[in-house]
C-alpha cells in the first residue's frame, strides 16, 4: 500500500516528534540551521504517474510525493539546483504515515542536464516510520547542478516514489568557467529559417512563430533547422523548446549547434553533439545550450528522438546581442590640384577600410 490509515499516520507523527524531542533520532538537517538547496527548484523526472509529478519533491510537503508509472523500473527524478553546487548529503523522504519499505537508490550528478555521472552507486535503503521516513545520503567530494536520483525498486508499492528530495551543500561551487545566467535577447523570434526536411505540415516556420502550441517535425534523422538572424550576433545560448502539452512522453534528442558568422565560408560547432532529456508531461519541455561565438546563421541538427522518428522542435531560441559593427577606417587621402583654388575642378580619392 501506497500509506496507512489516518489515525496510525497521527500517531506515528506524534511518537516520531518524541523521539526527536529527547534525542533518540537525529534533527532534521533544517533544524541545524542550514539550506535546503533543492527547496522550489524545478524537479523533472523520466516519467510519472498521475497526480504525482516531479515537481512535488521540491515543494517544502513531505505529504506530498512524486511517483514514477506502475511496474516501471528503474526510474529517475531530478533537479536543477541553478548553478554548480558543492554537494554534502541528500535527505530523501516519504509521506510520514506510510508503511516501511525499501528502495533501490543511486544518486547521479550533472552539469550540464545532458551528461550525467554516478555519485553513489545503487543500495537498497530503508524508509521507516521510527526515522521519519527519511532517508540521509553522505555524499563523496562531488560538485553538480543537476541531482538525480534513480529508483531501481520499491518493496511497498509496484512504482518509484519519493516526497522530497533534500540537497545540502555549499552553493556557488562551481568552476570559474560556468556560464553566467543568460540574459540576451531572443534573437530568432520570426527570422528566416529553413529545414532540411519537414513531415506533413510540422514545417521550420513553426519553430520560431513564438509559439509552443506549433512545432517543426522532420522527415527522419539527422535533420538540421538554420535560422538567419540578419546580421552578427554575439550568441551565449540556446533555448530548444517542446509542447508544454502533458499529452507529450518523455523523450531524449541527441543535438548539436553549429554557426557561421556573415564573413564565414562554412559552419563551425558550437557545442558537441549531446543527449538533452525532454519530459513534458512532468514540466520539463525546454533545454538550454550553453553557446559562445559570433555568428550570423545558427544550425541545430539533431541525430536521435527517441520519443518520435523524426527530430522535433517547437521553438528554438538564440540568446544574445547584436555584435558591434565594424570600425571604418579612412586613410590615403589625396586630392588634385594639390593647392586648388575656387575656379579649380578638385578630383579626391579615399581608401576606406574596416
């Protein structure tokens, strides 16, 4: 059973605050002052069930949980805590008023979303209602801003699940590298853009009309969409966007950004091919690529979906300013007759640069 009856779940409460109370379990990390750094993050999962969705392991209730589909194992939530984070410990919890149970817990990092490394390996551990139904991970040195944990198995109920799912450590831990928040312009919006193919009428125009209610589907993969932005631009990112619609699986797409600047002959990459995790139906439709250079003509092309047999993209997003136009530079200034007078044709010519 997913709980208990109401009045054990009461009483369970009331012994477990007792305990606490003379010492016989230990604080929760809250009470010792330090920050819950998952706490309102955005939490996506590879799938869930029902009512119970990512987003409610960051949401402050341990009454309220997140539970992956029936029967389906392992599975995975996660989140995003922002920036890169130097980890400490986990606190993963359960309803208090559910029965014991076990669960099969590995815990993943990432800095990026797309490429994930194991920081604790697979190990079956105990929820029970003398601690709270609360789970306490020590954590190897290890830095992430995406925090996954991934459920192998549950010996109470044929699914995943978990209430909250607790990070601590020391924020701002992150390489002097990492990108800054993106604040640029979008600078896609309407602009030109063409595809390598298209399937029925899911054409390129639909990935920047502004809308997520449209999309842009090819013909099989690998498909690539190029948008022109008109001019250089100094680009820090970009935005690739599903429908929110929770009708939408998960799905991973395997992508890569190309540009070339308005002086280029051909496309350089911007950032490497990479698998980036799409979950709709949990709240996550979007990913955001880290990018840098200056380029007039941006491409993302896509190698994989597992969610459809072409590569869709409901909006794509390039993040930036316009770059600065060039300086000209005039010299080699001459004119004849040398020392004109006001009767006098004068020829100049001029060598301008830039």
């Amino acid at each position: 059973m997913r709980g208990i009856h109401p009045s054990r779940r009461l009483g369970v409460g009331l012994l477990t605050a007792g305990l606490i109370y003379v010492g016989l379990l230990p604080v929760p990390a809250q009470a010792a002052g330090e920050a819950n750094l998952a706490l309102g993050r955005a939490a996506t999962a590879g799938g869930a069930n029902g009512g119970y969705p990512a987003s409610n392991v960051t949401d402050g209730s341990q009454q309220s949980y997140w539970e992956g589909p029936s029967g389906s194992f392992p599975q995975w939530v996660q989140v995003d805590l922002g920036t890169q984070v130097d980890l400490d410990r986990l606190a993963l919890k359960l309803p208090t008023g559910w029965e014991a149970r076990n669960q099969s817990l590995a815990v993943l990092g990432s800095a990026d979303g797309s490429s994930f490394s194991t920081i604790t390996a697979a190990q079956a551990r105990s929820f029970t209602p003398s601690a709270a139904n609360t789970v306490a991970i020590d954590l190897p040195s290890a830095k992430a801003r995406f925090v996954r944990v991934q459920v192998g198995s549950n010996t109470g109920w044929n699914a995943a699940q978990l209430s909250e799912l607790e990070v601590y450590g020391e924020a701002g831990g992150g390489d002097p590298g990492d990108p800054p928040p993106v604040t640029g312009t979008n600078l896609a919006r309407n602009k030109p853009i063409e595809a390598t193919s298209t399937t029925q009428n899911y054409t390129a125009a639909n990935a920047n009309d502004d809308s997520t209610s449209t999309y842009w589907e090819s013909a099989g993969h690998p498909a690539s969409l190029t948008v022109k932005l008109g001019s250089d631009a100094e680009v820090e990112a970009v935005v690739v966007k599903l429908s929110p619609d929770a009708a939408w699986g998960p799905r991973t797409q395997s992508l890569e950004v190309l540009g070339r600047a308005s002086a280029a002959g051909g496309f350089t990459t911007l950032k490497a091919r990479a698998d980036y995790v799409f979950s709709p139906s949990a709240g996550q439709n979007t990913v955001t690529i880290p990018v840098t250079g200056r380029v007039s003509d941006l491409r993302l092309t896509g190698f994989s979906n597992t969610g459809a047999p072409g590569i869709q993209v409901a909006e794509i997003q390039v993040l930036g300013k316009a770059a600065p136009a060039p300086d000209f530079v005039v010299n080699d200034l001459t004119w004849e007759p040398a020392t004109p007078s006001e009767a006098d044709d004068v020829t100049a010519k001029v060598t301008v640069r830039n």
